[in-house]
C-alpha cells in the first residue's frame, strides 16, 4: 500500500484525543535503579483477537489471516518513565516455519503519521515462502491509528500540503492559517505534543523488541519509516539485523516543508504524466499534445486562483488545497495511478469552465480527507511528528521569499513545497534532530526519478554508511518499489537479502 507523503494519508480514520494510562498488556516487573524502563521491558503481551466489531474491516481481515494484535505500554516521556504511559497498538503474524525462523521483520509504511498494522497481510504476500521464516510485525506509531491517539481538532487535513497562492495577499491568509492551526493544537494537546517525536517512536520499537523477545529487530521502512528506522539505528546501535530501507528519507533530507527541495521531480513527473495523458487523449480529453495537457493543467489552477471550483453540492476546491491534488497523483508511474490523475483532472477541467461536476468515489475521498475535519486526526499526527522533530523558526517573510524564487522554474510544486506550515509557530524540539555517526549494513532501494524521497538522499546515505548497498531503479518515477511496483527485479534482490542476510557485492540496478 506504501503512499503518505504517499498522500495515503487520505485513507487514514481519524480519532479522538485520549492519553491514557492503562492498556491490554501488563507491566509484570518494578522498576529498579538499574533499568528505569524495566516496568515496561518486563511487559507480557497480551495477544488476541484485532476485530473491535463486526465493522472492523481491517481486524477482520488480520483475524481471518491468523494475525494476533496487542497493545504495548510505553513512557509518554522517556525521561519520566515513572509518569504518564501511552499505548501502542501492534500487529503479529507468527512464523511458520519454526526451524528456520530468522526473528521478527518489523514493518513501517511511512508518512509520518502512516498506520502500519495491516502490513503483515501485504507484505507476506510478496516475501513468498520467506514470511514463514519471521514473526511479521505491525506496529502503529505512538498516537497513530489504533495507538493512543491524537487530534488537534482542525476542520481540514491539509495542514501541510498546501500551496501559498499567486500573490502577497493570499499567502498572508496562508500565514494567519499556519498560526491558527499551531495555536489550536498547542491548545488541545500541548501537553503531550513534545512526546509526539521520531526519537520517541524509536525508543518505542525498542521496548517492543524487548516485550517480543528479541535481541535484535529486522526491519523493513518505506519513505518517512526509513528516517524511523535510521533514528533507530543511531539510538540503539546494534539491535537491528536485516535492514531493507525503500524510499530514503535522510536527516539532510527531512525538514518541515517536506517537498522543499523535489521541485524539479514533480515538475519533471507532471510533465511525463502529460505525455502520458496526451496519448490517451480520446479517453481523457486532456489534450493530444503534452503541451496541450499542461495548458489544460495551467487552465485549472488559474480558474481556482480566480475563484475556488465548485465540486458536487459540497466541496469548493481554492489555490491553496489544489495543487496537492495534482502532487499526489504523480508519486507513480504505473498506468493505474496515472490514470487516477487523468480522471480527476478531467473533472477539475469540467469545474474550472465553471460546468456542474460530480466527483468520483476517489475524489470525493480526497476532497473530504483535505477540506474538512475528516482528515484533521492524521493531518494532525503528520504535522505534530515534523514539527516536534525539526521545526525551526525562519520567519514568515523566508517562505514568501523562496516561493517567489521558485514560482517561475516550478509553478506548480514551487508554491507548495515552499509554502509556510504550522511548524513556524510551533514550540521548538525538546531533542535536537538526528544526526548519524554510525555504519549500519542495509539494504536501500531509491528510484532514481522518485518524487517523494529523492534519490540524492539515497545516495547520502549510502555515503553514510559504506556498509550498505544502493539498490538503484533507473528511469523509475516510482515512491515505493518492493512489493508495490510489480518490478520482479526489486522483489527478488529484496526478498533474497531478507532471506540470506547477504547484501549484494556491490550496489545492484534493477531496469524500469
């Protein structure tokens, strides 16, 4: 499934804000000066049945697949830990081929903010005979998904992928948002906003290791899980085995505008999606030239910029939330999700010429994730997770400034990737950003024309780490390759390492 800024965000449930102090597992030891944490390392799991009701999709589809669910205790404050506890929901399909068991595959999907207990079901299917020889464990991130949850209470989820708009005036109603949004979050949660942080998700994998058994995790992170699990490795060093990092997101990579930097590959990827397009322009009308289509593209952001578009009887569409609806869609280069893109851009195209437009299923999903309070829980784990790990204030006029610089080169990805967010407003990290000073032998898998995780910061950090390897696929405008790309190459190297544990001899290349 991998999307998150794989915008799969627009397929996350919200919650309601509830730090509690009790959960399904059970502390079964005190703790002693020697080992603060020992209440929590010495927890037994209490493994049972994920459906929480006849409605439960997702616990159905785990409990029909043998998959147990828990939820562990963890510290709200590792620097407390006799204080406030959390809990963190996980998933585990146990090992069937006991005597070959290498250990537990634990399995992030990304985001920040991305649930990840469904993923013993997706990614046993591509590890083949392989998934028996691990114990494949989900696990959503602290106050993500079924873990304690949290919700700052906004009435829209695109706290962070937003455009600044075409002038002066329009970013400063982008300013006054911003502002708003971190003042209202303060407000609800700020109690436990400066838990809400990489650094803490990494200290909770390794209290889980611990209730597992485990002396050390594998793991495999897609996009923001591969900075989780680069974080992990420098806290905890040598408590990973096998390593399979897709989609790198480095530390010199991660900031709080998220695309700040991936212009040049969005434009790049829209400007392919419009070759693309034009050559089904008897399905989609978009234009039978690319330069038909980006016109049909330039056509809808000005008519939004003029004045929102009207979608169905419920949803108005601005300057602002537009553009991340494009960007969303160019996070692939398979046809399915290019023509997810088209078929939305028909029906933008419909409501710029001002013409009643109904929204497909898809859209409709997107619009009410982006422009009410549907997508506010996961708008605001996403948003509190970035800004508790690396907000910086660059004052307002910065943003305005480099939108300004970047508009005319990238009109489209230029006023987005650059565009101010609330972490301007938010109070500053209580730990400094992680920095790495270690070796770590893992596997990294980056597509060389990836919009989302670029492949320079797979290439910094396989500079990083001499004892990785660099699993490249060329030509690829692909974020997200194992397992979710239908490339044979990739799942081959892939699953082979996580089988053998033996990393290529030299960094291996897999075609388009």
């Amino acid at each position: 499934m991998s999307t998150s800024l794989r915008v799969k965000a627009f397929v996350m449930s919200a919650a309601l804000l509830a730090v509690t102090s009790t959960a399904s597992a059970t502390a079964t030891a005190v703790a002693s000066p020697t080992d603060p944490l020992a209440r929590f390392h010495a927890q037994r799991a209490d493994w049972h049945a994920c459906a929480l009701g006849a409605d439960d999709e997702l616990g159905r589809s785990l409990d029909a697949a043998g998959v147990d669910c828990a939820d562990i205790t963890v510290p709200l404050d590792y620097a407390d830990p006799a204080g406030r506890t959390l809990t963190v929901a996980v998933s585990r399909l146990k090992a069937t081929d006991t005597s070959h068991r290498i250990g537990a595959l634990l399995l992030n999907d990304g985001g920040p903010a991305g649930p990840s207990l469904h993923m013993p079901l997706t990614k046993k299917r591509v590890l083949g005979e392989v998934a028996a020889r691990y114990d494949l464990i989900g696990m959503d991130p602290r106050f993500v998904g079924r873990s304690t949850p949290l919700d700052c209470g906004w009435d829209l989820g695109s706290a962070l992928v937003r455009s600044a708009g075409g002038d002066r005036a329009a970013y400063r109603g982008e300013v006054a948002l911003a502002r708003e949004l971190a003042e209202r979050c303060k407000r609800t949660n700020g109690d436990v906003l400066p838990y809400v942080t990489t650094r803490n998700t990494a200290r909770d994998m390794d209290v889980l290791r611990t209730v597992l058994g485990e002396s050390t995790l594998s793991y495999l992170g897609y996009s923001y899980g591969s900075y989780l699990g680069e974080t992990y490795t420098q806290l905890f060093p040598g408590r990973t085995d096998r390593m399979v990092l897709d989609g790198v997101n480095s530390p010199a990579h991660y900031t709080q505008t998220l695309l700040r930097g991936a212009e040049a590959a969005n434009e790049a990827a829209l400007r392919a999606w419009a070759s693309w397009a034009a050559a089904r322009n008897g399905a989609y009308g978009l234009g039978a030239t690319r330069a038909e289509v980006l016109a049909t593209v330039r056509h809808v952001l000005r008519a939004a910029r003029e004045a929102p578009l009207r979608i169905g009887t419920t949803y108005e569409l601005d300057e602002h939330v537009l553009p991340s609806l494009f960007i969303g869609g160019l996070g692939s280069d398979l046809d399915e999700r290019r023509a997810g893109l088209a078929e939305t851009v028909r029906l933008l195209a419909r409501a710029a010429d001002r013409k009643p437009v109904e929204p497909s299923e898809a859209l409709a999903g997107q619009l009410e994730f982006l422009l009410t309070g549907a997508g506010s829980a996961p708008s605001s784990q996403m948003t509190a997770i970035i800004c508790g790990d690396v907000a910086v204030r660059r004052g307002v006029g910065s943003y305005w400034r480099a939108v300004e610089e970047s508009r005319e080169r990238f009109p489209l990805a230029g006023p987005l990737a650059n565009d101010i967010t609330p972490c301007e407003f938010w109070d500053r990290p209580v730990e400094a950003p992680t920095v790495l000073d270690n070796d770590v032998p893992a596997l990294l898998v980056n597509a060389t024309d990836d919009p989302r995780t670029l492949y320079a910061g797979a290439e910094d950090l396989r500079e990083q780490w001499p004892s990785s390897r660099l699993l490249t696929v060329k030509g690829a405008r692909q974020h997200g390759l194992y397992g979710e790309y239908g490339n044979a190459c990739v799942d081959a190297r892939v699953t082979s390492y996580l089988s053998t544990g033996r990393l290529p001899a030299h960094d291996p290349t897999c075609a388009a």
